[in-house]
C-alpha cells in the first residue's frame, strides 16, 4: 500500500512510499482509509517535539484521526463487520492514518455517524476525546455553568464551544478578529 512515513524527526515534507500492508490482529479490523484528519499532535511528533513523551521508532507513519471502511476483521472481533463505515482515534504506537489501510483494535473504533462525511468524520476523533476527557470525565461539566475556552477557534477549541453548549453551559472565549464570527456561530448551534 502506499503511505506517507518520515524517517527521522524533522521538518521536511512527508515521503510518499510503498510499505506492506498491515496484518489484522484478532481484536483488530482493517479500515479502508476515505480521510484522515491531520492534528497538531501529528506535527508536534514529526518534528520530535513529543520525543519524551511519545518515542516512536522509525520509519513512522504519522496520522490519528481516520475514517473509512471495514475491509476484514480478526476472529475475536465481534462489534463490527466487512462493509461498516467507522471513524476512529487509533491508540499511540499503533498510529498511521495517513495511508491506504490501518489495522486497529475494534476497541478504538465506532460507527461513523451516517450524517458526517467521511472527511467530517475524520476530523473528530482525537480534538474531541480531549475535549471529552477535560468537560465530562475530569471537569464533570453541568447545565448552566460557565466555561472558559482558550483558542476557540482552533480544532480543540471548535468542539470544546460545541461540547460546553451542548451541556447548557455559557462560553466565553478567545480568538483572533477573523474567527469572531465563526466562534460566535458554534455557540448558537444548541
Ligand atoms: N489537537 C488535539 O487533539 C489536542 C489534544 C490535546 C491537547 N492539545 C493542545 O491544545 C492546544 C490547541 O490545539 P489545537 O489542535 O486546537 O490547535 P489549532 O487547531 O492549531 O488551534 C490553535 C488556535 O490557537 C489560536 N492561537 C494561535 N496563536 C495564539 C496566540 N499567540 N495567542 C492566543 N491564541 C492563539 C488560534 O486562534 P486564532 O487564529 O483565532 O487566534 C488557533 O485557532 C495545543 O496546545 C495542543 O497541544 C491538542
């Protein structure tokens, strides 16, 4: 299949390669990759910014936010089958949405919402379970609380209006002149 992969930290384009396809473990289907989002978190890796963090080893197949189709399953996988339209933030170490396939375990995937593009699907996963993660499993945000997002403008900041909404809380947050109006529309969508 082909991918792009980086052979070392750096600031250089991505190369374009061919690289075997992944093998499909038991608990893991393989996706078919329509879209991939391309995160920040992508950018920080490839530059080695997150060296201590995340000390992956080369050659990298960078990417974590992926939608796409199921192309074959492991015989332990139970959720999903050949066909279904997933998206997925594959777990760290085992990264590379920006390729044809990736093999992930069917613990990390879901249906994809049948009114989100693939390439709106793509662009979910990984900004959205931070902002999960921040607003329901630590802040265990409530209706009519008041929040404060830094850059809500930014891929974070985008769901983080939306998530906050949802939950009837009451925003505020910051952002360039160009973004007003944008930020302001998320925050009339509930
Ligand atoms: N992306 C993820 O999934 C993820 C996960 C965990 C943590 N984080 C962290 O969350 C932060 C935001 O990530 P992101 O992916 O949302 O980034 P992003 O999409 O690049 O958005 C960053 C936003 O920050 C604003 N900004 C840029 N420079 C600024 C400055 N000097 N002062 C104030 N605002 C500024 C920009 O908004 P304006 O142009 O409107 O000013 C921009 O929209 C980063 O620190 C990242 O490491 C991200």
């Amino acid at each position: 299949m082909k991918a792009y992969t980086i052979n070392k930290y750096t600031k250089d384009r991505l190369l374009l390669v061919d690289v075997s396809s992944p093998k499909v473990g038991d608990d893991e289907v393989l996706i078919e990759i329509h879209a991939a989002g391309i995160n920040l978190l992508d950018t920080k890796i490839k530059t080695g910014e997150f060296k201590l963090l995340l000390p992956y080893k080369f050659p990298l197949i960078l990417g974590h936010d992926v939608a796409g189709i199921i192309t074959q399953v492991g015989k332990n996988v139970k959720k999903f089958k050949v066909g279904d339209e997933v998206y997925s933030r594959p777990a760290d170490f085992h990264i590379g949405a920006f390729a044809e396939y990736i093999a992930i375990s069917e613990n990390d995937v879901a249906f994809k919402p049948k009114n989100l593009t693939m390439e709106e699907a793509a662009s979910i996963p990984l900004v959205a379970l931070t902002v999960w993660q921040a607003f329901v499993e630590r802040a265990r945000l409530k209706e009519g609380q008041k929040v404060f997002v830094q850059a809500g403008s930014g891929g974070v900041g985008t769901i983080a209006i939306q998530l906050a909404k949802y939950f009837g809380a009451t925003v505020a947050t910051t952002a360039s002149t160009k973004s007003f109006e944008m930020v302001k529309t998320l925050g009339r969508i509930y």
